[in-house]
C-alpha cells in the first residue's frame, strides 16, 4: 500500500525536526530513507520504515547492510516513528510488540487523520500521538493532543507538541 501525501508530509516533517537534533548533537546517526526492517530472529515479514533513526556504530553487525538497505537487528535502530494509514492496525498492534521485541527504546506513532481504533485512540475519534517508550520489555503509551508537548528520551531537546506534528499533513 503507496502512502498518501499527507502521510508522507508528517513523516518528512518528523523527519526534517530530528535530522536538526541529530545534526546539533554531532550524533553517528542517519535517517533511514527508503531501506527496510526485516528481524532475522522470527518470521516477521519485512516492514517499510517511514521515519528509523539508524546508529552509523552498528551496520557493521548488520548482515544484509551492504548488499541491501535491510536492518535485521533492533540494536541498530536508536529511534522509530510510523504515521499512520490505512493499515493502522499493524502501527498500534503488531509494531508495537514487535518492536519491543526488538528492543528499540523509543516509538513513536502520529495518527494525524484519527484512523485508529477506539481501543487505541479512544472515543471519539481524533487525530492522536502516541509516544511509546520501551520499559522492561514493553512499551508504555502516552497519548497527546493538541498543544501538549512532546517529551522524547531519545531527543531530550526537541521542542515540540502534538498538534504541530499531526497537522503537518493538513
């Protein structure tokens, strides 16, 4: 499934915001572009990324990096963020275990259109962004709307509330 232009106007957003941070503070990382997530530890398919933050330190223990733009290993990836589309059961449910799984500390998922289900965005329906933070093997959720701010471990100085990320698609 192609994303739509507002989809891909969030995660170019997210994106541009985090390449400032990871630019500031001289960090050995990259946003993976177009490359894919495949676990070599299990069955899960392979999954297109819309916005990994990547550890330059790590790719030496990938072992299909220089032949193909696949991480296979969770300690490679410092950061992740799915916007979320059609498909939005695979971001609040099946990402967030199996990125657990893999260990990636910090996930976060930008429901800009309010697609997800009740169960996970609540009633009514509403734009919503979630920032999951892995501890002690699982993921805690916290919920923002509107003007709340964003509080990322992974980039403590990032300056930033929910409504100017979901609404970067509108």
């Amino acid at each position: 499934m192609e994303p739509t232009g507002p989809h891909e106007e969030v995660a170019a957003f997210i994106t541009a915001k985090l390449c400032v941070q990871i630019d500031r503070l001289d960090l050995p990382w990259f946003v993976l572009q177009r490359g894919l997530l495949r676990p070599s530890n299990s069955g899960m398919t392979a999954f297109r990324l819309d916005v990994a933050i990547v550890d330059r330190n790590e790719l030496s223990q990938e072992p299909l990096w220089a032949e193909q733009s696949i991480l296979t290993l969770g300690s490679s990836i410092k950061f992740m963020a799915e916007v979320v589309s059609g498909n939005w059961q695979n971001d609040y449910a099946r990402k967030v275990e199996d990125y657990a799984v893999l260990g990636i500390s910090e996930y976060w998922i930008a429901d800009y259109a309010g697609l997800g289900g009740t169960r996970h965005i609540g009633k009514p329906k509403q734009p919503t962004f979630s920032i999951c933070t892995l501890v002690n093997g699982d993921y805690e959720i916290q919920q923002l709307r509107g003007d709340q701010t964003v509080a990322s471990l992974t980039f403590p100085d990032l300056k930033l509330t929910a409504d100017q990320i979901l609404k970067a698609g509108r």
